[in-house]
C-alpha cells in the first residue's frame, strides 16, 4: 500500500495582523520534489534480537531533514512503495518503482525526485531508472549503510544531500545519479564497493560517461537474463543450464579485460547460435572490457562471434541494461 503526505520544509509562522511588510524581496516559489520511499537500511531500527527491521514511514524520513533546509525553500510530496529488502527485488518491483517515478514526473511542479532504497540492489534500479528516464528533471538515489537508530547514522546526511542535488539546477539533463557518503555519482557504471563504509559507492565509468539515448518505459518483468561468472578451469555447464532455462539474456563475468577458457568460450558460441544476446563484462573491479586477445575465448575472438562489450559497466548492472534492451526490441548494443 502507498501513502502520500505533502510536507512543507520548515513552514514559516503566520505574521500577526496588521504586521508591516517590511521586505520587498519577493519570495521565490518552493522547489517541489518527490521523495519515493521503498524501504532499506534508511528506514530499519533494531528490534529485540538485534536484527534490522523497517519500521521508518517515508513522512517520518523526511521530516529528519526538511529544517535543515532554508524556511519556505522546499515541498515534499511523499509516496512510500513499500518495506522492502533491496536484496529480496524483483523486476516486478523495479516496475512497479520507475512507473512510481514516472507519474511523480507526469506533474510538471515536481523539480526532481528523490527515491530511498536498500544499497544491495541500488546501482540496479539506479540503472533501470537511467535507461528509461528521458525527463531532464534529475532522478536521485540515496539511502543508509547504518540504520535509522544508530548513534552515527549516515541516512539523514544521505537523504539531505540526495535532496539537495535533486533540487540543483546542474544535476538537470544527465540522468539518474547515486547521490551517498558525500559522493555524487552518475549511476552508469556505480557499484556498491563496500560493504559497511559509509562511502559505500564508488564507480567505474569515466569522468564524462556517454549516456545513450533513453528508452521508452517497458515493463522489465518477464525478462531472463543471467549473469554466468567465468573462472580458472570453468566448463560449458553453467550456460548450457542457463539456455536450458530460458535465458533471453547472458552476461558473461568474463577474466581481465573479457576473456574466458576455451570450453566456456564454445558455450558461448553455442548461446549465440540459438538467438540469445551475450554480454561480456568482467570481474576486476576497475577498467573496461575490450577485445585484445586472440585464442578460442580471446575477447577479440568473442566479439567477431557477436559478443558485446559492456565496456565500463559490471556485471549486475549489465544484466538491467540487456533486460532493458531485449524488452524494448533494440539492439543490446546500442546501449552499451
């Protein structure tokens, strides 16, 4: 069930009457945005076994951060989507969360939107958000590495700077961004880099990342796509389960720059034979892909037999951007 509140930051008191105007500034018009609450690390407390359970509402997160802000400054529209575990998503959620997105951008008021999400899955809903957002209104994500109740907790500081940006101007026309631990990161190419440090985003991409042309927005649900991981003597059996299992889709954690052994590599050409889209990214957590090497599972030799870069993108993010494609009927190569 989804509750909306509307929330004015820090409302200014009603002046007494026949109080004298004495400024004749103007006051400019509140910045409107759309806080999207799904739940998360940002919205737990710790229950009486010592374990994280949601018990934060979207209203209560916002009204953490709303005095911070200038008097008058900024409306909030709040929608709570849910409680969910970030790690427990499906594409039907992610739907669900960018149809969210989209009708809080079908009012024209709206400045930007601000959604808070677990940081298991975010750099993938992020990216789901990226391929489909052709509004230059600024989509932010942000949420918590400590809970709500933690004496130090980041999701207050988060969820203010995740705030701040979706109502900067500048942040305007470059998509969905990943806004934790005081960086600011397109979400193309982030990734969750660690799993407790408060900065827990980092990226891969370049300084200016090239964002392709947004989609129209598609339904996700439906799409298999799987991630197969190549390693020091791996076999033909992980994909060949895949394909035998429906995949629409693979992406390949290929080795170094995107190679894989030559028992995998004839795997591949056998996916790619019978119509299905490979992807290979890699598991070296900084560079990008690219075809260098020759032999049966080179990258160069994969890329002749149509297997695609990903370029700078990892593995998960990927798997959404060839989901993204395949349910667009586009060619997966345009969006990487």
């Amino acid at each position: 069930m989804s509750t909306q509140d509307s929330t004015s930051a820090n409302a200014s008191e009603t002046a007494p009457a026949g109080a004298a105007n004495t400024s004749a500034t103007a006051v400019a018009p509140a910045r409107r945005i759309a806080v999207l609450t799904t739940g998360g690390t940002i919205a737990c407390t710790t229950d009486s076994d010592g374990a994280l359970v949601p018990t934060i509402s979207g209203p209560e997160l916002v009204r953490t951060v709303a005095a911070r802000f200038p008097e008058g400054a900024i409306e909030f529209e709040v929608r709570e989507l849910g409680e969910l575990d970030s790690s427990n998503l499906t594409f039907a959620d992610v739907d669900g969360i960018l149809a969210a997105i989209a009708e809080a951008l079908s009012d024209d008021t709206i400045d930007g939107v601000v959604v808070t999400h677990g940081t298991d899955t975010m750099e993938e809903t992020a990216m789901a958000a990226d391929a489909f957002h052709s509004d230059s209104r600024p989509v932010v994500f942000t949420g918590a590495q400590l809970p709500f109740d933690h004496p130090e907790t980041d999701g207050p500081g988060n969820l203010f700077e995740a705030i701040t940006i979706a109502t900067d101007p500048s942040a305007q026309g470059i998509g969905a961004l990943i806004v934790f631990g005081h960086a600011v990161l397109p979400a193309r190419g982030a990734t969750k880099w660690h799993t407790s440090d408060l900065l827990a985003f980092a990226t891969n991409a370049p300084e200016e990342p090239v964002r392709p042309d947004p989609l129209p927005l598609t339904k996700l649900e439906g799409m298999k796509v799987d991630i197969v991981p190549a390693y020091l003597g791996a076999d033909s059996s992980l994909i060949d389960a895949a394909v035998s299992a429906g995949a629409r889709g693979l992406v390949i954690e290929g080795l170094g720059a995107g190679n894989v052994g030559d028992s995998f590599a004839a795997a591949i050409e056998r996916a790619l034979a019978a119509g299905i889209a490979v992807v290979m990214a890699t598991r070296v957590p900084r560079g990008d892909v690219f075809a260098a090497y020759g032999g049966d599972g080179g990258g160069a030799t994969l890329a002749r037999h149509g297997v695609i870069s990903a370029g700078c993108v990892h593995p998960a993010q990927a798997r959404i951007i060839l989901a993204a494609a395949l349910a667009a009927g586009v060619h997966p190569q345009t969006l990487f």
